[in-house]
C-alpha cells in the first residue's frame, strides 16, 4: 500500500504488542476474536486512550485480514467527534515566532530555516527531502508520497532565503537541508532539534513538533482564503474530513468567538 516508512514501523510496533501479549498470559498463539477483544479492553483498562488503541487496532486488523483472518477483526472503538483541541498542545503563532527567534539568536540557522519552510509551505516533516535546490530555483517542489504526486509551491521570500542558505553552505544540487555527510535530515533529528528551542524559548515542550507547524500553516492558510477545498489540495488529503481537523481551535478561542456574537444582553 506504499505507506511511509514511519508507518510501517509503527504497525510492526502493535502488532508486536499483541503478539507479546499473547506469550505474557501464556495463551495459544493462534489468534482469535476473542482474544482480541479482551486485548482491546485490557488497553483501555491500562489508561490509553481511545484515539491510541484504535491506532493499534487498525494495525492489527490490516493484518489479520491480509491473512485471511477477517473473522478475527474486532471493530474500532467510537469516538465522538473532538470540537476542540486540547490548548496544551495547540501552538499559536506568537510561540512559533519565538522558537525561531530562538534558533537565530543560537545561531543555528538551518533550523530556523527548517522551522520557517515546514511553515510556510504546509510539508510534512517526512516531505522535506523533496525541498532541493532544482525545486528551490524552479519556485516549486513535486512531492511522491503514499502514491500520489503533488506540487507545492515555494513563496518568493523563503526562495531567496533558501538560495541565500545554500550558497553560503555550498549547497548547488540535491536536499537542501542535509547532514554534514550530505543525506537529507532525518525526522528524529528535526523533532529532537525542534525540542532543544523549548526550554530558551519559553514555549511548552508539547507543543513543539513538525506536525504543529503543518497545523499552523493550515489554520493560518484558512483564515486569509477561507478555502477548504484549495486547503486540502496543498496538504495533500484525499478528504476534507482530514482537513477539518487541522481546523479545530481550542476551546479558548471558541469561547471568545461565542462571547463576540453579543447574544446575552
């Protein structure tokens, strides 16, 4: 199905979870609904959350049913839709600006070039390979993933930052953001470099990370255009649905819209 390397990872994980649970309670190995579904209520009895043990389960379910095993798949938990997100995990764009001021004044400006292209373009940390040179000069990047093909376009002041960046690094082809032995930087190596800004800062640790940048691309994006549908072209969902979470705003900033509407007199 061509899914991203971190996904395959993380299926191997809960699968493997199931697995070593089933050697723990000295069961059978042959899987069964059954055991499944007691799997299933012994996570929710350890405290994960239901949103994790879906994850899990849908792991499990894709390869039970790779197997031909589909009379052993258990149903996901239901969850009601989330109105709001949670603030401690929500990063505003006055925490953003100051984690890149962070990487500047530490000098550390492939970071914050880094910080400032996830941003501004929407990529996910997995798509900033496809940021090179050719797509910097060209004022776009084509990005291959998951099966689908889709160009993202570069704004014209992060182009001349980019250009200015890779000449003074002698970077002429390829990613531009690499290792000093030249391969594309890796995810753990952004996310564990995004967390070293948070203590200086003066932002929350949980809501430093890659994706976040994506969310405040996208709410950002939406407030100018108020497009959904060109929203979910540029992040690359297959459905709005997908979309409409970045959307979610905290239950703070609800309220404050509520209390503009002047209704309670």
């Amino acid at each position: 199905e061509e899914r991203a390397e971190s996904t395959i990872k993380k299926y191997e994980r809960d699968i493997g979870r199931l697995m070593a649970w089933l050697r723990r309670g000295k069961e059978e190995e042959a899987v069964t609904k059954e055991k499944v579904l007691r799997w299933r209520r012994e996570l929710l009895e350890e405290g994960k959350a239901p949103g994790t043990v879906n994850g899990m389960l849908t792991a499990v379910n894709g390869i039970l049913s790779f197997l031909g095993w589909k009379e052993c798949c258990v149903q996901l938990l239901k969850v009601q839709r989330r109105v709001f997100r949670e603030g401690r995990r929500q990063l505003e764009r006055g925490e953003y600006e100051r984690l890149v001021s962070t990487a500047e004044r530490q000098g550390r400006k492939r970071l914050k070039l880094l910080m400032e292209t996830i941003c501004s373009t929407g990529i996910r940390v997995s798509e900033v390979e496809y940021i090179t040179m050719e797509a910097v000069k060209a004022g776009e990047a084509e990005i291959v993933l998951k099966g689908k093909i889709r160009t993202i376009l570069l704004p014209e002041k992060l182009r001349r930052k980019l250009m200015k960046y890779a000449k003074e690094e002698g970077i002429a082809t390829g990613a531009v953001f690499r290792t000093r032995r030249g391969r594309p930087l890796s995810r753990r190596q952004i996310w564990s470099e995004m967390k070293s800004l948070c203590r200086e800062a003066g932002v929350e640790a949980s809501k430093v990370f890659p994706h976040n940048l994506r969310h405040l691309f996208a709410v950002s994006f939406y407030r100018v255009s108020r497009d959904i549908v060109r929203l979910a072209d540029i992040l690359g969902h297959s459905s709005i649905e997908t979309t409409r979470i970045y959307l979610i705003t905290t239950g703070k900033e609800c309220a404050r819209q509520l209390n503009r509407l002047g209704l309670v007199r």
